[in-house]
C-alpha cells in the first residue's frame, strides 16, 4: 500500500464537531412518530440527555449509550482514546458507571492498513481497560470516511439517577474541564498547533468523566450533563429547558484550555460553533460588549469534554472539593435561576 494520507484528511469533519447542528437534529426528531408508553423508561428522548436508561428493579438501571465520530487527530491510538473518552463519558454523566462497551468501526479499507485501523481499535480498548470494562464486541463495515465510536452500557441505582433536567432555582454551575478543544483541532487542521496545544489537547480528550458516579453520591448535585458537540451554551440551554429556568453564565468565569485564548483572538473557529449559535442564538442573551470570538468559544464543540453540573450552593464546595481530588480543574462557572428556559451571558 502507498503511503496512507492522513486521518483528518479522509474527513470533512473531526470529533464532536460532526454531530448535526442542533436545530437541524430537533428538527430530523420532531418528524419521528411518537413512542407509547414505557414505565421502566426512566430517561428517553425528552429532554436531549446524554443516554437512555431503563429501570430494571428497584436499586438497578441499565444505561445505554452510543457515540462516534471522524479523527480529531491523525494519530491512530489517539483518536480511538479520543473516541471511546467521549463514548463512556456519556455513562458517568449520568451517574452510573459502565459495564462493557461494542466498537462501531467504519473505514477505508482501501485507502487505510490493517495495521492504522487496528491501532484505531487498540486506542480505544485501552481507554475501555482504564476504565474496567471490555470491548465485548461490535460491528464493522467499509466505509469512504474512517469512523470510530462505541455503545457504552452501564448500571446506576435510579435513585442516583442524575438527568440534565433536574436543576433547581439558585443552584450553582460547576465544569470539570476548561473548553476549547474545538479551537484546538481547528488549529491542528491548518497546522497552527504547536507541540504544546497538541498535548494539551490529548490531555483532556483523553481525562475519563469518572468522578461522574461520585458526584452523584452528593445529595445536593441535582443535575449533570456532560459537554459536547453543541458547546458550552447549547449543553446549558438543554439543562435550563429541562429545568425550566434561566442559566446564568460568567463568561470571564469559564476555563480555558491553556494557549486556547491566543488562538481565539486570532479568530481560529470551527464551522460547528457558528452552526451552534445559528442553531439556538435566538435563546441566548449576550452584553453588547462580548466579542466575537469570546461568543465563538462558548459555542466551540467539545469532543470528550468536561461534565457540567447543578449542585446547590451548600453542596457546591464538597462538588467542587470531590472533582479537583479526582483531577479536574473544576471551576464553578455561573448558576440557575428564576426566569424563562434561556441562558443569560453575564
């Protein structure tokens, strides 16, 4: 075989930043025929969470999920951990801690090597090994744009239960991990990224949401959603809708990846996190004195991003306290109050 290309060449997109804009998936979804009832449905489609869970007794439910993508990267082992980074965290947002994981894999077989395709394969088992859990299986087929991802399935007692929807007025905003990874495979694309971003950007790709299930041990963390591909306000806007009250966020409060800030300004974007704002900017309120690029990064598409959560002023420190002990640059970042389902950038 001749020399391969590389990964992010064989894309049109990379990362999370594939997923459809949010107004263009409410739209694909609102022409899905109703479902009937299901009384051990405990989490479906009603309010865009991150998997679905069904009761299975009292102090047990399944959680099931899938996620996969385009290369972020061009390194094969770093775009299956990528991958399956983003896949499990899906599990962990909800409370619940996975149990066993199917590849979905889709490539170029004419184009790629068995040997690329299986250091694909072998970077998201190890991330699956971390995590204790196998790759049990999945399936694979030929495909003109290398794709990788897994369904994620894990348990959660429904009691711990954490959705997106279950804010409360006054609760504080926490995020585990600072943004940007958007502007960073940008970056990387038009070869802008130096040794440093490219670390950075692994770094956090790679960082498993597993403080997930501990976070839901709190009483007081009402809510968690993990932050991806819609950005940091489309994923604040899903969990002020399903609470029914109005996200306040401090943009200058809100963590960046680190040379992130830089890039920005030099107007480095994604074509998502314009997608994003044109999606759903009509629900957001900005001062007039936000720039252009600061609004960019909070639209920016995570891949594999930090988890955000609703936690009551009481239970913020010990959240805050839990997500730092375990690794996280944790930053409370705003908060939810009374007023209509909106986000409100102060």
């Amino acid at each position: 075989m001749p020399q391969e290309p590389r990964l992010t060449s064989l894309a049109h997109g990379g990362g999370c930043g594939c997923k459809l804009a949010p107004g263009v998936l409410s739209d694909v979804l609102s022409r899905m025929p109703v479902p009937g009832v299901f009384p051990d449905l405990l989490v479906g489609t009603e309010t865009s969470d991150d998997a679905a869970v069904w009761r299975l007794s009292d102090d047990q439910a399944l959680v099931a999920t899938t996620d996969f993508f385009m290369p972020v990267v061009d390194d094969p082992t770093d775009f299956g951990r990528i991958a399956a980074t983003n896949a499990l965290s899906d599990v962990y947002a909800m409370g619940g801690r996975p149990i066993f994981a199917l590849a979905i894999v889709g490539m170029p077989v004419g184009q790629l090597s068995p040997e690329t395709i299986g250091a694909i394969l072998a970077g998201g088992a190890s991330v699956c090994a971390e995590a204790g859990i196998p790759v049990a299986g999945g399936h694979s087929i030929d495909s003109v744009e290398p794709i990788y991802g897994l369904v994620a399935l894990g348990l959660v007692d429904p009691k711990r239960l954490k959705k997106n929807s279950g804010g409360q007025a006054e609760d504080v905003l926490i995020l585990t991990k600072p943004i940007g990874v958007g502007v960073l495979s940008a970056a990387f694309k038009q070869e802008k990224l130096t040794a440093a971003g490219y670390a950075a950007l692994i770094a956090t790709t790679t960082q498993l949401n597993k403080v997930g299930p501990d976070l839901a041990l709190n009483p007081h963390v009402h809510a968690m959603t993990d932050v991806t591909g819609f950005g940091l306000l489309g994923h604040a806007l899903e969990m002020a809708r399903g609470a029914g009250l109005t996200a306040e966020i401090e943009a200058d409060a809100v963590p960046l990846i680190e040379g992130v800030l830089d890039l920005a300004r030099e107007g480095v974007r994604t074509g998502a996190s314009g997608r994003n704002w044109a999606s759903y900017g009509a629900s957001v309120d900005l001062p007039v004195s936000l720039p252009d690029w600061r609004r960019d990064l909070l639209t920016d598409p995570q891949t594999s991003g930090g988890l955000l959560i609703a936690v009551s002023p009481e239970g913020a420190a010990p959240a805050l306290a839990r997500a730092r002990a375990a690794g996280f640059s944790a930053r409370s970042i705003g908060r939810l109050v009374a007023g209509p389902p909106r986000v409100r950038v102060i």
